[in-house]
C-alpha cells in the first residue's frame, strides 16, 4: 500500500526535485508562513546528503566520523589502561579475556544498526520519509529487546561463558569480576552504537562526534574515580564502561524525541517483518566482521594459553624465560605466562584497533552518501536527468573513496610506528621495569609487524561496507565471513603454535593480503550491477544507451 505523505514532506520532495533539474520553485498558495519555515528546515536537512562529490565535502562530511570511530577505539582501551596501570597484567589479561563478550553485544547490535541505516537512509532517497521514521523506532525497539535478553541470559551463565573466553585458574574470578556489570549494561552498549549511527545518518555527524567524545571522557573519569577513589577494581572498570555508553543512549532518546522538525524521530512503529529482516541480511557483514573478532579473540587467547606452557613448547619459552617454575629475573611463575601472553596480544591488537577505527570511520560516514544516490537512481531510473546525475556521483564516489582509502593506509601504517613506544608507555611498559620490562620487545615487535596489514586492510574495510550502503548484505557477508572466519581464524589457530608470538603477529598482514583477492573480485565483478564502475573496465561493456 502507497504510504500517505505529508504535506510538508511532499512540497520538500517536490523542491528536491526541481533542485536537480536546475528548476525554480515555488510554494502552492494553501502553505503557510510556518509551513514554509518548517519545509525550508527539512529541506536544508535533506541537503547535508545532497551535494556534489568532492574530496572536500567528503572530508568534510566524514572526519567527524572518523574521529568518532577514533575516539571510540581508545575508548575501547581505557579499561585495559586503567587495569594495568592500577591493578596488574593479570587484571589487564582479564578484561582483554571478557572482551570478547563485548564485541558480541556490539556484534549484534550493528547487525540491524548498519543494515537498517542503510535501508533507512535509501527510504530517505525515496522520499519515503514516514516510513523511514516508522522502521528506524521500529529498530530501536527491536535492539533494545535483544540487549535485554542478553543480559538475562548472560547473567545466568557467566561462570560458563568466561571459561568458554579463555579464563584458567585464577583468572576466572578476575573475569567473572569485571563481566558482571558488563553483562547488565549490554541494553546501553547496543542502543549506545545504534544511536551514534543514527545521528549520522540524520545528517549530524558533529553530534555523534560530540556523543562518543563525551562517552569516552565520562568513562575516564569514572575509571579514575571508582579505581583510584573508591578501590572497586575491575568491577569499577566495567561499570564505568557501562554508563559510558549510558551517555550516548541517553543522548540519542532525546534528540529522536524532541527533534520533531527534522528527518528522523520516534514515531508509531512499523512492524515489517521483511524490513527487519532486510536489515538484518544488509549488516550481516559488520556483524560477522565483528562476530569474527569474537571467534578470533577467543581462539587466540586459548592458543596463547596452550603455546606459554613450557612443557608444550619449550624451544620458544626458554630464551625469553630460562629455568622452570619461577623465572630470575623477572620472578614471574610460568603459571602466569598466559595471562602475560594474553596481555602483550591485546596491547598489540589495541593498537592496531585505534589505526583501523581510520577505515572503519571513513566507511561509516560515507555509507549515508553511498546509499542516498544509490536511493535516488533507483527511484527516479538511470534514464531519467536525476538518475543520470545520481549515477555520476556513484562513479565519483567509489573513485575518489579509494583515493582517500589510500591515503588513511598510508597514514595508518605510519602512525602505528610513531606512536608505537608512546603506546606501551600509556600502558606503564618501559624496558627497564622490573616486574613487566619482558612484555616491552615483544608487544613493540608484534605492534610493527601488525602494522604492514594496514597498507591492504583499508581496501577490504571498503569494500564491505561499499556493499552493505547497496543493501547487498550477501556480497558483504561472503567477503567477511572469508575474511574473518576462514583466514583470520584459521591462521590464529595455527600459525603461533609453530611460531611462537611472531605466528599471531604475520597473521593478520597475511590474512589481508588473501582478503584484498576476494575484494578485487566482487568489487570488478559487482560494478556493472551498481553502475559505480565506467563501461570501459568492465569486462562486458553495455552501451552508452543503457547507462545513460
């Protein structure tokens, strides 16, 4: 059934449209001065999307994201930070076990964020501004009801689930400490990330810059507090995580409350089952990307567990730690040589984390963009002036996207080598410390050689989330699920039992350097489907008539 628009929401199309066509326009009589306002409002709104594609104004529509996606991946950090400068490695081993949990919840929750934004913003394209509104409340409700029932499950079976994480002896206690609150947090986590989206894809990137930057410095100081103030450890860590994500759902129920003027806001939701699950194929790839993170975190940890005892391998420990039982110079027992292992990884993937957050920002923010024009030549048809001209923003989009893409590889490869010692030092590791001195060469060598990963990463980053702005989720999905579940897990599993810490270190510029095959692939194979690739490097070329 065609959807009933309202007056403002069709005078804003019409003026849309007119702007395109280079037409001026001119309101009907019946509108009032009110109206006017009301409709020249939205219309500006609409207008954040509907620009020509520069370099300019993708950065400037971008940057905020990326810095969100920064400042989220050191917020991401701080936890760890915090446990081991005012706890031990072995609290820091802890929260780099229960991380896993987390990512799950994330996992989930940017299954429907991504794939319904993407649906959302193509509805917006349309001119379907009210069901937009109606599924994106729909969602909100939806992922709510997720995190809740992950946190009622998960509190009944958190014994299991840090042991299943990797938790051994001692450490189990250390995780079931810090997962607790966590657990109970999860409804702000999710409702957190899909808010912050959501604000971007109304247009407000400055906001949802603003959302996470006050999220993460909430959460610092609340670490300090309960840590330093009130001595509540790993609880007081987790906890402090929790309401850090509070802020951003908090924020987010307001804005799409009272923001009753602009594109998107909590209205009578529509339950389309099919929309749902629309949304749930379309982000599958962000969610299997991150499910994969699960899968790969956890394999990694019980493998680093298995390879630090030195029964097992004893050829790799000996030359970091002679003798048996307690070590000499550093006097740590080989009983905790896992969780020192586990430690050195999560420093070195924490850092490779704050780089990456520069592509995954840059395909965040332009996934609006991509969809926006996607929406509107599916809309109006390539045949028509406005189809045309959506169809040349796609070309200049995927162009100069790889362009930018480039250019964030090469200052990611970088700056993980500046601030590499700078990095460690945050986490109190100095090579002359005597009690974590030994974790220094071995957290700055795995550091580098992560880093090279970064020179291909971006690419493949891309061109998964180049596919979920399609609503492609099942192209998406398949680069990811390689990507993640085949390669990075497969080569985790293997590759540092026969070669110590290096093995987990190569894996990862080894996996990307598989992936970007795959990427090729669908990206030259899929461009004549999306029209984002010129008819001549495409193998068949179709005519200029039936681009045109």
């Amino acid at each position: 059934m065609k959807e009933e628009e309202t007056l403002v929401d069709r005078i804003v199309g019409e003026m849309e449209e007119a702007a395109e066509c280079g037409k001026e326009y001119f309101f009907p009589k019946e509108v009032t001065d009110d109206e006017k306002k009301e409709i020249q409002k939205k219309f500006q709104e609409n207008s954040r999307l509907n620009q020509p594609i520069t370099v300019k104004f993708l950065l400037k529509f971008t940057v905020p994201t990326i810095l969100s996606f920064v400042i989220m991946g050191i917020f991401g950090l701080i936890d760890g930070v915090f446990a081991m400068r005012g706890i031990d490695y072995q609290a820091f081993a802890a929260v780099n076990i229960v991380f896993p949990f987390v990512m799950f919840t994330m996992a989930i929750g940017a299954m429907l964020t991504m794939g319904g934004c993407a649906l959302v913003v193509k509805l917006k394209g349309q001119k379907k501004k009210e069901e937009a509104r109606r599924i994106f409340t729909m969602l909100a409700i939806v992922v709510f009801g997720i995190s809740a029932f992950i946190s009622f499950v998960g509190w009944f079976i958190r014994e299991p689930i840090v042991r299943m994480l990797g938790a051994r002896g001692e450490g189990i206690a250390l995780a079931l400490e810090y997962i607790e609150p966590l657990i109970l947090t999860a409804p702000f986590i999710m409702l957190g990330i899909f808010f912050v989206q959501f604000v971007i894809a109304d247009g407000r990137p400055t906001l949802g810059m603003i959302m996470s930057i006050s999220a993460a410095g909430i959460s610092t100081a609340l670490n300090a507090t309960f840590l330093f103030g009130f001595n509540m450890g790993l609880m007081g860590l987790a906890l402090a995580t929790g309401i850090g994500y509070s802020v951003s759902t908090v924020v987010g129920l307001v804005y799409f409350s009272i923001n009753r003027k602009g594109t998107l806001f909590f209205s009578k939701p529509k339950w389309d089952i099919k929309a749902l699950g629309r949304s749930a194929l379309n982000g599958v790839s962000e969610a299997i990307t991150m499910m994969a993170g699960v899968v790969t975190i956890i394999v990694l940890n019980n493998t680093l567990m298995h390879i630090a005892e030195p029964a097992i391998n004893p050829v790799y420990m000996i030359p970091y730690f002679p003798g048996y039982g307690i070590n000499p110079t550093y006097g740590i027992p080989y009983f905790a040589m896992g969780d020192a292992y586990v430690a050195i990884a999560g420093i070195a993937w924490a850092a490779q984390n704050i780089f990456a957050s520069l592509f995954f920002g840059y395909v965040a923010g332009v996934a609006p963009i991509t969809s926006y024009n996607y929406g509107k030549k599916k809309k109006y048809g390539k045949d028509s002036a406005v189809g045309a001209e959506r169809h040349a923003n796609l070309q200049k989009l995927y162009r100069k996207s790889l362009i930018i893409v480039a250019v964030l590889s090469v200052l990611a490869v970088a700056l993980t080598n500046i601030f590499a010692n700078l990095i460690l030092r945050v986490y109190e590791i100095t090579p002359d410390d005597p009690y974590v001195g030994f974790m220094h060469p071995l957290a700055l060598r795995g550091i580098r050689i992560m880093s090279i990963g970064f020179i291909l990463m971006g690419f493949n980053v891309f061109a998964t989330g180049w596919f979920t702005a399609f609503n492609d989720g099942i192209v998406s999905g398949i680069m990811s699920a390689l990507r993640s579940f085949v390669f990075m897990a497969g080569l985790l599993a293997l590759m540092p039992r026969a070669m110590g810490l290096d093995g987990a270190w190569w894996a990862m510029p080894i996996v990307e350097a598989l992936a970007i095959c795959v990427t090729i692939f669908f990206l030259w194979k899929m461009g004549q489907k999306y029209h984002y690739l010129k008819p001549k490097t495409l193998k068949q070329q179709p005519s200029a008539e039936s681009l045109d």
